[in-house]
C-alpha cells in the first residue's frame, strides 16, 4: 500500500498575493492608535476600491436615527439592500464601501442602504446590533423587500439582524453574510486545525495565524467585553439555539482566512434547520478582498454574483 500524499501546502492565488505584497507588514492593531486604524481603512479602500460608477441618486439619510447613506439606480425601487460593512467592529465606514454599494445597486436594480452604524470602542455591544436593526426596520417600513448583508463583523451583524428579523417576525428576502464574525470561542477545535494548518503561511516570520488570532481575541475583548453577553446569539450569532425560520443565506467564505471554519459551520447548521443557504467559496482568498473591486477580479465576481442572488429574492 502506498503511503497517502501529505496534504498541499495552502497558497494564496496570484491576486491575493499581489495585493498582501502591495500593502506589506503592519503592526499589531492593538499597538495603534484608533484614528490610524480607521485612516489606513480609509487609505486602502481608495488606493484598491477602484471607481466609483455612476448612479442615479446617493443621500445621506438618518435610518431610524441611524446615519446612513442610500444608493438607488433608478428612483423606483422596490427592494432594498442593507448594508453592513466590516471593519473589526471599531473600524470602516460607507466610504470604504463606496465602489462595491454602487456597482450592487446598478447591477441588482435595488437600492443599497449602507449603515454608519456606532463603532467601538466608543460604543460597544449592542450599539452597533441596535443600529442594524434599526436601519432594517426602516427599510422595511419604506420598501416591500428588504435584504441584509455584510462582511466580517458587518456579517454577525447581519446574521444577528436575521435572527431578530425571525423572532420579531419581519420577513427578509436574504441575508448575505461575507466572511461573518460569529463565534467568541478561540478555542474551538475547527479554529485549533486552523492554526495548525496555517503555521508556515506566507512564511514563518509572518505569523500570519498568530496575528490573525490575537486581533480575533482583541476585537471581541473591545467590541462585547462582558464574556457573559457573548453567549448571547444576538452578539455572536453562533450561540443561536435554532437557526429555523431565520431567512434564505448565501455565506462567503475565503480559502486562507481564520474565519472559514465557523462561517462553513454557520453554513452547515443552517442547512440543517432547513434554511435555503448557499455557500460560495473563494479559493486561494484572503480575508477582506470582499471590497478591493480595483485590485481583485473576485471581488468583482462577489459583486455580481451578490446582484444576481438579490435580484433573484426581490423577484415576486
């Protein structure tokens, strides 16, 4: 019997290289002040987002006293999308996200709702949750179908949107989660295989995994600093008893990135409690290139496969 093959070394495609290369090393976020997280968001999202397309109308609306800004295409929208952005829950805002809103709402035909929700450390949990769902409450008293989604923490906070969408029985058409945030637990065995796995990636002296996991330990020491309200499903998603009843899912998971395991987890469960869930993964991705449309070709294809899904649930 020949001895089975070793499992191949994980790789990041040539996009996602090129772009890790393009912004180099950078200190732990733990070690920099606030402001600066925030600019260098800021930075990179202008330097990789690309252009902004033209649109028929943007405004900055209050959202059920929640800042927003609003995309709409034609005017006449029957459906709304509302969008999270990610950021570690302190950083990002709807400039980051300015190119990707745009090109969804040209190519999906709806409106795009992106929230300027409350970020810590100023504001901690459930802050930025209420402004969520505050936001989705207005669209959904203002459009005949309502969509959520977001990337990274703006995913958990999506998902935990769906979750009060299903308890407060307000129907949503789709949650679109990116590459969520949903479980505390650093311990988890799914995350130990991950590190294991990820040990050598990009190299030793990188320390990818390493840094990939103090930041997930430091953004939820931040953002629920109390551990007894992260056994919370409102603030981590995951601690769900049921996920039944919550709405249709599309989960997007990056190959080489510490949160694939729980959002592929998230994406079984939901499938188990009978919810139409769809998980699209980005092989050879990193975490974050959900709104580089300037830098990377994928992220133009979750543009527009986004649109298509959105398109497809807003139907009648």
């Amino acid at each position: 019997m020949s001895a089975s093959a070793e499992p191949q070394a994980p790789v990041p495609s040539e996009q996602a290289r090129a772009y890790l290369d393009a912004v180099g090393p950078a200190a732990p976020m733990w070690e920099r002040e606030i402001d600066d997280l925030r600019a260098q968001m800021r930075e990179e999202a202008g330097r990789f987002g690309g252009d902004p397309e033209p649109i028929a109308s943007v405004a900055e609306i209050d959202a059920g006293g929640v800042p927003a800004r609003l995309y709409r295409p034609t005017g006449a929208e029957r459906g709304v999308y509302v969008w999270l952005h990610g950021g570690s829950w302190m950083i990002g805002d709807p400039d980051c996200f300015e190119t990707m809103a745009r090109a969804i709402a040209n190519r999906a035909g709806c409106a795009v709702l992106s929230v300027d929700y409350r970020r810590a450390p100023e504001h901690r949990y459930p802050a930025a949750t209420d402004d969520a769902w505050s936001a989705v409450r207005w669209g959904a008293d203002r459009f005949e179908h309502v969509a959520v989604g977001g990337d990274s923490a703006g995913g958990n906070l999506a998902a935990a949107c769906a979750l009060r969408a299903r308890d407060e029985q307000l129907e949503l058409a789709l949650q679109l989660l990116v590459y969520p945030v949903l479980d505390p637990d650093l311990d988890a065995p799914y995350r130990e295989e991950f590190v294991t796995r990820y040990a050598a990636f990009l190299g030793e002296q990188a320390d990818y995994v390493g840094q990939a996991r103090a930041s997930l330990e430091y953004i939820w020491d931040v953002y629920v600093p109390d551990p007894a309200q992260r056994l919370l499903a409102d603030a981590a998603p995951m601690r769900a008893a049921s996920l039944t009843g919550v709405a249709p899912a599309v989960v997007v998971v990056a190959e080489h990135d510490m949160l694939r395991p729980e959002s592929e987890r998230y994406a079984r469960r939901l499938d188990a409690a009978g919810v139409p869930v769809e998980l699209w993964p980005y092989p050879g991705q990193v975490h974050g290139f959900a709104n580089l449309l300037g830098a990377m070709p994928d992220a133009r294809d979750l543009v527009d496969r986004s649109a298509a899904a959105l398109r497809l649930a807003f139907a009648d």
